[in-house]
C-alpha cells in the first residue's frame, strides 16, 4: 500500500472511532453492554465503508510451479484410417498422456488437426486435408516465448498450407511418432496435373500430368485422358529404378460449349496396394466468346488498320470493316466502333437504338458534332473550326478496369476540333487531355456507362501514331493490342449492375473448401447489411435439397458447403425481403486426396526432427520416446512468485459483512427499544 493509503486508513479509524462514540458513549449517563455492542456495530459498519470508498489494492504473493508444456498433437486426416493406423495413433496418444511420470515433469495438453488445429475432444480420423504447416502457427501462437517440447503423431503427408519442415520454431524439439508401414511397394501415381479452368471454344487446351513411380522393376504404364466413355488420349509411358518421373504433355480439343469433365488414369499390369492415385478428375469450363467487332467509317484512314490489325491479335476477336450505308442490320456484331462520325452514320444510330450495342466512338477533325450532340447526350460538343493538337495525361486513380500505363505521356499528340467537351453525367476518365503541357482536365479517352449501356469516347484521331511509337520504345505492338483490346473486352461484356451478385466456381474437387460468397444491394446499389439470403442446393442424381442461410461478413454474404459428396449441383440463392434470385451450377469431382499415400513422409519428418534439434521415432519406439523426453534436462519445472493486487471493492464479502453490521445494530436498537 501507498502512504496516502495508510494514511486515508488511520483518518478512517479515527472518523469511524469518533463518530461511534458521539452517538453511544457521548454525555451517556450508563455506559451498558448494549451502549458497547452498539458502538462496536455503528464502528464496524462506518469503517467498512470508508474503506470501500477509499479501495485500497490488496497485494498477495503465492509461490507457483509451472511446469514445460508438452503439446501432443495427433494427426485427425483420413489418410491416418487409409493407411490402417487409426487404432495405433490412438494407443500412442493414450500411452503418453496417461504415463504418471510424463504428468508430473510436464503438463500435457493434446491437440488435433487436419485442416483445422484446435484441442483434442474425439477422434474420429475423417479430415478432409492434412495442414502441418497450422500446427506450426498455432503452437506458436499458444506458447509464445516458450521453450518446450513437441510430439507430433502423423504420417507426415500434408496436403495443404506450407512446407512444414521450417515453420516450426527451430529452438523447439519436434518429436515426430511415425504412423503408417513403412515397407516400400510398388506403386504408380498421378503426382500433379495442371490445366486451365477456361478454353475457349474450338481451339485446344494444354494439359500437363506429372506421373511418379515407386518401385524397383522396369515398367511399361498405360496412360490415358478419357471424357465419359470416349478416349480422347492414350499413350506409353516407361518407368525403372533409374526414372521415376515422367512428365505427359497434351493438346485437348474444346468442341462443346459448358463445363466439361474428363478422367486421367495411369495403369499397368502390375498389380498396386493403392489405385485411388492411379486415376484423377478434372474439369474445364469451355465459353464461346467470339466477339465480332464492326468499325463503321465513311472515309479513309490509318487509324482503321491499326485499330483492325491491334483487335485481331486476340483469335476471340473478329473485325468487319463497314460504310454506313452498308450497314443492313447490326445483329451479327457485338460491339460497334464509330470513327468519325457525320450525319451519314444518322441509320446507324437508329438502328442501334434497338441493337443496344456498346460503342466506341472516335473523333477527329472529320467529325460532324454537332450531328453527335443530337444523337447522344453523354457529353456536350462546343467546337470551333480550327484544329488542335492533343497530348494523353495518365490518370492514375481510374479504377473501371485494370489499365497500364504504357507511356501515354510520351505519345505523339492527337488532332481533334478545338473547343470545350463537357460531361453529362457521371464519366471515367482513363487519359486527360494536354495542350502544349497544360492540362485541360478535359478529357481524351473516357468511359460511361448509362442505362445498362457501355460507351467509349476516343477524342482524337492519328492513334495510329501510337501504335507505331510503342512499337520503337518496347520493339513489340503487344503493350499497344492490350490497351485496345481491354477496351473492346470491357464494351463486349454488358454487365449491368444487379441487386443480387453471387460468386462461385464451375467445379470444386473433393475435400476443398466449398465456399459461395454473395452480395446484395439496394436501389441505391448500396450494400444491404440487412438483407436475408439462404441458398438451395440440389443434387440433381439424388434429387436431395439441402438449406443453408448466408451469414453476413465484411460487406459480403457467404455460406461454406463443406461435407456435399461428389456429383452435379444445381443451386438456388434467394434473397427473402425482396423474393430477388439466382440460380447456378456447380460439380464437385470425386478426388480424395488423403487416398494418394501408400506410406508415410519418413524423409520430411526426419527433417523436421534435424531442423529442430529432435528425433523421429517409430510405433515400436514409444518407450524410448518417453525415456528421451524424462531424462531431457532442458525441461525443468519452475517456481514463480505470483503476485495478485485487487482492489478492495472487488470483494463482495465486504458489502454483505456491512449488511450484517448495520441489520444487528438496527435489530437491537429495536430490541431494547432504542428507536
């Protein structure tokens, strides 16, 4: 206690003494029993509150011995019960935690993972991926700053997160307990295979599959990629002691439009101990996003070519070249390049009023603007007759779609009308407009979308100029054709903005995370934290509807599907306020991973151990392991002086003792007649 405490404490006994005594002992001509009981009381009570207002910290010193923590954690995954070791990894675990003297050196305390880590209750070995790398992060994080010892029961094979073998603290000893035979067998495995999500369409998609072999023999496998009962590739592959690697590189055809399942397998006439890695599912989505872009121009210019030859060089993308007054009908184009309009192009625009295409247009000295003031209301056109030169400004925080900034700055100028240009609303500038260095903040290539209806605005022609600059400062037209084709990307695509906007992918494999996110918004297009989505997933062999409820996150709704066997999915997300919908598709290919193991990670546990000081140890092994840990005088137990401060008015006692106090004084009083 401080002074000012002490001090505060003695004035209390004084106030409490003096004021006990004026009111019982005070000119009291018989000095009684009860006049001694009640001054007591009145003193007792008077003190006891004093003290709670003043509430000195109470201080009190225990000593405490703590003992190293031994985290045992066991490896819950399903590879443990493939590997027939689930019985064993739980005879370890109870053998160690149970042994008395363990119990008295350490305190025990068992976890398990698989792809979560959290404290051991029950287990049941059906984890869906091995995580050892958040085993590492979570030991981290629940002995911060303390040196301890750790006995890891696994078969070392992880599937997801990290290399383990250097996440964990490298002053900690890691004890792996090794699960699983580790008898070497003959054994052929799809190792890894890499395709693309998306093809497009009657072009060719690459597939690469690393194959690994385990065996002493000299083999011939049968490889083969295969779509429902047609095989579509099918080639040897030889193995030997000396080559236990192949990699197979294929070109498969995108012939059909929609997500598109095909099988690998690899094969011998050896029989295996496992075959679940012998053959793996893939999908891939095949859209067909041809775009055909039409350029309408009634005069002659190089811009054409460059901006046709620039297009092209995406093979989605096809260019046809028009006069206006060639144009019949606009249904066989996706987006429509308007360069230089006049009043000739007045049946473009009419026709386009019911087309609805996204436009590009492009200005120059040609153009008739004010033919372009009556046909659109994006921007409004002052001009005079006299021609200026226009120089690009990057604008940095355009944000509509990810953009480069390919040198503009440093870019010929281009020849526009003078005059003023001025927005209608609401429009994204991508390039400013500069005359001799002086920025206009007029705009040069800007971006609007109204009414569900994207357009482009180029203003100013020889950008051709542009094409050929970029080609002497990179030696390459590519970073040119990326700028012109995210911008025919961004007009071919009309996605208007939607209350309900849901994410998912086509196709999830086995034992992944199956997680839909969604966002809502109201008229406003602001988010809606009160909005109420659930979800219907179906499944269309069994027909079986299971509900969900999306639970609300940072300005996003989401819902994990976890658990869902493999098959084909159709699904439903409904917003119930406004009775909004969407519908999607998705498949979950049937893949186990923890199936793709015939034998523990001896070798990268072994490392794990040597990178931590430890050692690794077998089932047989157990009594050593247990021996190792006891004699370690590393692992001391340490006595600590704990030292507790409360405050006084924390203690609830108190309150009911001054209860007590003032209940008796008053029940004399009353007894004896005093009130």
């Amino acid at each position: 206690m401080t002074t000012n405490t002490i001090l505060l404490l003695l004035l209390s006994l004084i106030i409490a003494g003096g004021l006990s005594f004026f009111q019982y002992l005070y000119k009291v001509k018989s000095k009684s029993k009860v006049n001694l009981l009640l001054t007591f009381l009145r003193f007792l009570s008077v003190f006891s509150l004093l003290v709670l207002l003043i509430n000195p910290i109470v201080t009190t010193k225990k000593l405490e011995i703590v003992k190293t923590p031994l985290p045992i954690v066991i490896d819950n995954s399903n590879s443990i019960s493939f590997l027939n070791a689930k019985e064993k990894a739980v005879e370890l675990a109870q053998k160690l935690t149970s042994n008395s003297a363990i119990q008295e050196k350490f305190e025990v305390q068992s976890y398990l993972f698989d792809t979560d880590f959290r404290q051991s209750d029950s287990l049941s070995f059906k984890g869906t991926q091995t995580n050892l790398d958040l085993v590492a992060k979570n030991l981290k994080s629940v002995y911060k700053n303390a040196f301890y010892p750790t006995v890891i029961i696994t078969d070392g094979n992880q599937t997801s997160g990290n290399d383990y073998v250097y996440s964990f603290n490298e002053n900690n000893k890691v004890y792996p307990l090794v699960l699983g035979d580790t008898t070497k067998v003959l054994d052929l495995k799809i190792n890894q295979l890499n395709v693309n999500r998306y093809a497009f369409l009657k072009n060719k998609f690459p597939v690469e599959v690393f194959l690994q072999y385990s065996g002493d023999k000299n083999i011939t496998a049968n490889f083969s990629i295969s779509q429902g009962n047609e095989v579509l590739n099918k080639q040897s592959v030889s193995f030997s002691a000396s080559k236990r690697m192949a990699v197979v590189n294929v070109l498969l055809p995108a012939n059909k439009v929609g997500l598109q399942v095909y099988k690998a397998k690899i094969e011998s006439k050896v029989s295996e101990k496992n075959t679940f890695n012998n053959t793996k599912n893939f999908a891939v989505e095949v859209i067909d996003q041809k775009t055909t872009v039409a350029i309408v121009s009634s005069t002659n210019h190089p811009d054409i070519a460059v901006l046709k030859r620039a297009i092209e060089s995406n093979l989605q993308h096809k260019v046809v070249l028009l006069k206006p007054n060639d144009v019949k009908s606009l249904q066989d184009y996706n987006v429509l390049i308007l360069y230089q309009p006049t009043s000739a192009f007045k049946s473009i625009f009419e026709a386009n009023k019911k087309a609805n295409l996204n436009t590009f247009t492009v200005t120059g000295t040609s153009t008739d603007f004010s033919f372009l003031n009556q046909e659109q209301n994006n921007f409004v056109f002052k001009m005079s007759g006299q021609d200026e030169d226009y120089q690009a400004n990057f604008d940095t925080h355009f944000n509509l779609f990810e953009m480069e900034n390919i040198g503009f700055e440093n870019f010929p100028p281009l020849q526009n009308s003078f005059g003023t240009i001025t927005p209608n609303g609401e429009v994204n500038v991508l390039l400013s407009a500069k005359i001799r260095n002086i920025d206009t903040k007029a705009p040069l290539l800007s971006f609007v979308e109204n009414q569900g209806r994207r357009s482009a605005y180029l203003f100013g022609e020889n950008s051709w100029k542009w094409n050929m600059q970029s080609h002497i400062d990179t030696q390459s037209f590519e970073k040119y054709d990326i700028f012109i084709n995210k911008i025919i990307q961004y007009l071919a695509s009309n996605n208007a903005k939607k209350s309900l906007v849901v994410n998912h992918e086509s196709f999830y494999n086995s034992g992944e995370t199956i997680e839909i996110t969604s966002q809502y918004f109201n008229k406003n297009y602001d988010f809606d934290e009160k909005a109420r989505l659930t979800i219907a997933v179906t499944n269309i062999k069994t027909k079986q509807t299971k509900n969900y409820d999306l639970l609300k996150g940072n300005n996003i709704y989401k819902v994990n599907l976890d658990g869902l066997v493999a098959g084909s999915y159709n699904f439903s997300v409904k917003e119930l306020n406004s009775k909004t919908s969407y519908s999607g598709h998705f498949e979950i290919l049937d893949f186990d991973i923890e199936k793709q193991f015939v034998n523990p990670d001896v070798q990268k546990l072994k490392q794990l151990a040597s990178q931590t000081k430890g050692a690794a140890f077998y089932p047989d092994q157990i009594d050593v392991l247990i021996k190792t840990l006891l004699k370690n005088e590393e692992y001391k137990p340490v006595q600590k002086d704990v030292v507790t401060k409360s405050p006084l008015i924390d203690w609830k006692w108190l309150l009911v003792l001054i209860a007590i106090f003032l209940s008796t004084e008053w029940f004399v009083r009353k007894y004896n007649g005093m009130l």
